[in-house]
C-alpha cells in the first residue's frame, strides 16, 4: 500500500485519503522501473498491507482501515485498467498487516 498524495508544506486534505497498490516492472540492467498498474483503492489503508501478484495473475492485498473499529480486509482483484474483485476477506476488530491466504491444511483440499 501507498500514499501517494503530495501537499505543500502545511497543507493536508483529508477528504484526499485514498491508498494505491503500484506494480512495477524492474529492469535491474537499466536501472529502471515502469509504472505497470497503479489503482487507486477503495479505502485509505493507515498503515500497513502489503501486495503479491499470485500465480493466477490477479493481485492479491491487504490493508488496515483507520475507522475506530480496526477492521482489516484482504482482496484478491484482477490487474485490468478497472480492477475485478475476485474474492475478500474482513477481519472486523482486528488489523490485517501484511495478510495473506495460506494453502489449506487439509490433504487434498484445495482453494
């Protein structure tokens, strides 16, 4: 998670708190990096997360909401220009900091 927005100094704008999740492509070799996917998420995540792209392609992410309750929620969306949800979770009372789905646990049962 990122947040990306840039105020002169002294000024804030709550009313501008959103969090993106910026994938970027790395070329080591020419020490660059290119901006491949970068939308802006519908939430403003306080701190933490984190992001994977997962085998299937889509993204997966977490954040923490800052609303007093301190729920958590972790997504799995696809990477086109207007994002897909494919699946989430909510942890109601409880952050999620760097969440993420783990295989199951259960011989033979997948998810």
């Amino acid at each position: 998670m990122f947040n990306d927005r840039v105020f002169a100094p002294g000024v804030t704008c709550t009313a501008c708190q959103y969090s993106t999740v910026p994938l970027l492509d790395i070329d080591e070799t020419a020490k660059t990096a290119t901006l491949r996917w970068n939308p802006t998420a519908p939430f403003y995540s306080v701190f933490g997360g984190n992001a994977e792209v997962l085998k299937n392609g889509n993204m997966e992410y977490c954040e923490s909401l800052g609303d007093s309750a301190g729920d958590g929620k972790i997504y799995e969306v696809t990477l086109q220009r207007i994002p897909q949800m494919v699946w989430q979770m909510q942890a109601t009372g409880e952050y999620a900091y760097r969440g993420q789905r783990i295989p199951s646990l259960y011989p033979g049962v997948q998810w």
